[in-house]
C-alpha cells in the first residue's frame, strides 16, 4: 500500500497545477459519476447482480482538436471493499462543429486500496490491495451555447482485478529463511484474486 501514496500525491499535485494549463486552453477536466453493473460469486459457482458506484475525474492537456491526454483518479465501491483508481487516460473526439457530437475515451492503469484499513489482531493480519485496469468507453458529449463546458453520457467496460489477503503470523522465525516467498514475519498468507467485470453507465461534465 506504501508504494500506492507516491503516485497518489503526484496526481493530487499535477492536478493541483490545472489551472495554469487552461490559461492557453490545453487543458481538460472530464469528471464522471455513474454506476457499475457486474455479478459478484456468492456460493457453489451461483452469481448475484451487483450495483456499485463509480467516481472518477480526468485532468489533461489537449493534443490537438481531437485528442487529449492525462491522469485520472477516482473511487470505485465493490462488495466488502473500495479501490481509488489511478490510470493514464485517452479522450477522443469527432468534431463536427454542432452541439451533440461523439466521443470516446480509453484508461488503463490500476486500483489502490489505499482507503482500506489493514486488519491486525494476535495471530494474524488481512487486507486489500488493487490491481490492474483498463476501461474503454463511448458516448456523446452535448456542449454548452457558449462551448466553455459540455455534458456527458456514456457507456462503458472496466476490468478491475483485486487481491484478499490473510496473514498468520509467524511466532518462531522459522519460516522466513531466503529465498522464501512469504513476507516477513508470516508463516503462511492465503490470497484470493477477484476479477471484477463491469458495464459502466456514466453523466459527466467537461471543460
């Protein structure tokens, strides 16, 4: 999780400099709410639908008329958990000089768990740790009369993969020899991998 609050902070601090990039009009805000349509594995192979909800807010620069780049971070809420995206994201864009005009956008990256506490008690810990994503989507962006900012609807996929983890602790130092795999300090850890497919229906706002 440590190694997750490097590139957290960088985001905060690149997107804290914003403002100096629309002076010239290169930069884009893109920020989304929406909610995230999957199935969660309850028992014996069975599936429930699941609903989740999904923030995320875009800050790039304009390549050109119709492309642009950047960062985004957001918050994703899954079953038991919530994982912070951060990923590099693409935004296209096909002009055609009317109000109602497409758009589509690619983000991968990977999710933190930064906001999940680390559970620890006598004889063992647990915790969560995010993965890879990616996500394509499609829409159609309706601008403003004046085109200072526009509304967004889209839809689209995300592939998220997280991790359970399950620690006991190791009171005799006789499993940590080199070469070993377990962390320090454990004796034995249990994973779980979790792959969570979603079907994103998004609103935004964009400028």
């Amino acid at each position: 999780m440590k190694t997750e609050i490097g590139p957290l902070f960088f985001l905060v601090f690149l997107f804290g400099f914003s403002p100096a990039f629309s002076q010239n009009g290169a930069y884009i805000n893109h920020t989304e709410f929406g909610t995230m349509i999957g199935r969660v594995k309850v028992w014996d192979n069975n599936f429930d639908p699941r609903i989740n909800f999904s923030f995320q807010t875009f800050n790039g620069v304009k390549i050109d008329q119709h492309h642009a780049v950047g960062f985004l971070v957001g918050l994703n809420t899954y079953p038991s958990f919530n994982l912070v995206p951060m990923a590099f994201g693409w935004r296209g864009f096909l002009e055609k000089g009317k109000r109602n005009t497409p758009f589509a956008g690619f983000d991968i990256g990977k999710g933190s768990a930064i906001l999940e506490k680390r559970e620890v008690n006598e004889w063992s810990e647990t915790w969560y740790e995010g993965g890879f994503l990616v996500s394509p989507q499609i829409g159609i962006r309706r601008n403003s009369k004046k085109r200072n900012h526009a509304f967004t609807w889209s839809l689209g996929f995300k592939r998220q993969h997280a991790f359970f983890y399950e620690g006991v602790r190791d009171f005799f130092g006789t499993t940590n020899s080199p070469g070993s795999n377990l962390p320090p300090g454990f004796s034995s850890v249990r994973e779980e991998s979790y792959v969570f497919n979603n079907l994103l229906v998004k609103w935004g706002v964009m400028f």
